[in-house]
C-alpha cells in the first residue's frame, strides 16, 4: 500500500468517526433533554457534570450558598428582586386580564429533574400576560408553596412557566390548599417517578382544569425572579387568589419524593405588589 493511499484512508475514518459523533449528540439534544424552570433546555446529564454546578435544598448545597457556588448563580445572593417573597401589602392596580389559551396535551413528559416534578407541556398552549403573548413550556410543583400569602404558605403550589417571543419569562403560580383530591394531580402522580427519570402520562391532561372558573381571574403580580438557581430576574410573576384543591395523602405522595423543595422567603426591598 502506498503512502498516498494509506493517507486517503486514515482521512476517510476521521470523517466517519466525527460524524458518528455529531450524529450522537444531536440525538441527546433531540430525546434526552428537559426544559428547565428558566426555560433553556439541556441534556439529562446536566447539573454538576457537564452543565450547571450542582445545587440542592440543604446543606452546603442549600439556597444560603447558592450565590458562591458559581458565578453564575451570582444573582441568588446578591439580586434586589428576588423569589419568593411574602405577598403583603399589595396594591390595587388595574392590572390588565389574564388571557389562557391552553390545549390539552396528551402523552406529556412527567420528569423528576432531581428537584422536583416537572411536566413537559405539548407546543401550542399560551397566556397573554401584560397584554403580552407566553408560550407554556412546562409546569412544576413545589410543597408547601413558595410564595406565603400574608405570611401564610399554601400546602402545595404549581407554578407554570410561560415565555415570550422575547425570551422573557412569566410564572403563573396555583395555590393548593389541603381538602379534596385532586383528579388532575392524580394523572400526573399515578405516573410520577420516585427517582431521577421521567415517564410518560397515558391519555391527555387539561391544565385548564386547574385555572379559576370565574370569568374575572384575580391574582397578585409583581416583578421577580426564578426561585432556583440561577435566580434569574426580571420575571413576571402572576399569583392566583383563587385555590384548587389537594388531598393530604397527595401532599404526602409528593414530600416522600421531595422532602424539601422551597426556597426561603427573599427581600421584598423596593418592589410593589399589584393585584386586581
């Protein structure tokens, strides 16, 4: 064999391999990738391997150190706007209506991140928030709810995380108070992984099931941030008044799973709380 054959040939397999390797991470980006509460999306093998430092609910992992654990989760110990917070002292404001277009979804992503429940929400579902249109990308719970409502928290929360056009964030957030079971909920917890993993949901979920059946929704709003890392500010939280219901034994089924889920309250500061 001549060395200009042999060339041609070590070329040939350089090609191949790279684009083996292409072809394998285009399928992690394509099926094994979750969007996360501040709407980007990453492989399963983030956080703390080869994505976002790890971070947790307690210890030396927990929110008081999530501002040094990397620089940027800086916001998490130095930002003015921060969530959650304890919604009091709100003024009324002509806030301009919630508007929900949301579809139902069917065979949706039931995920547990490692931080809590997340559900990946099927493309077309939108709010218009502010007089603004929000695409909803994925739903998740946190018990007992984040926010305390006049110092008070609620048993559960599940916060619905819109964003623009822009790539502005919105929350919407469902207060829960303990009293009947929720028919909703049990779709999604019949399914819900007990470790990092995710499953899919049989059938179709309405998240409209959920929302107020009042023609006027009332709700608190005020300018925040993400509640987990990286503490991203700048979002546009949206607190229902009105509350669904959840069992003690649903309370339950999710606190075996996630223990500790709730950032602690944060500095209201300057900020004010709107509601309608």
């Amino acid at each position: 064999m001549n060395n200009t054959l042999l060339l041609a040939l070590i070329l040939v397999s350089a090609s191949v391999t790279a684009a083996m390797a292409s072809s394998a991470e285009n399928h992690v980006d394509a099926h094994d990738s979750e969007v996360h509460e501040d709407g980007h999306k990453s492989s399963r093998q983030d956080d703390g391997i080869h994505g976002r430092p790890h971070w947790g609910y307690s210890g030396v992992e927990g929110p008081v150190h999530w501002g040094s654990l990397a620089k940027e989760f800086s916001l998490c110990g130095s930002g003015k706007e921060q969530s959650p917070i304890n919604i009091k002292g709100e003024q009324e404001m002509n806030l301009l209506p919630l508007e929900f277009h949301y579809r139902d979804s069917s065979h949706s992503q039931v995920v547990n991140n490692g931080h809590t429940i997340q559900v990946d929400y099927a493309q077309g579902s939108y709010a218009i928030i502010g007089g603004k249109k929000f695409e909803l990308l994925q739903f998740h719970f946190h018990s007992p709810s984040e926010h305390k409502i006049h110092g008070k928290h609620a048993d559960l929360v599940a916060h619905l995380v819109h964003k623009s056009a822009e790539g502005n964030l919105a929350v919407v957030a469902i207060l829960f108070d303990r009293g009947v079971k929720s028919r909703f909920l049990d779709s999604v917890w019949r399914v819900m992984p007990r470790h990092k993993g995710k499953a899919t949901v049989s059938g179709t979920i309405d998240i409209t099931d959920l929302l107020p059946k009042e023609k006027k929704v009332r709700y608190f709003n005020y300018r925040g941030s993400l509640t987990t890392p990286p503490c991203s500010e700048g979002v546009n939280w949206n607190i229902l008044l009105t509350r669904a219901s959840v069992s003690s034994a649903q309370v339950k089924a999710f606190e075996r799973v996630f223990p500790r889920s709730v950032r602690p309250i944060q500095a209201l500061n300057a900020r004010i709380i709107g509601v309608n």
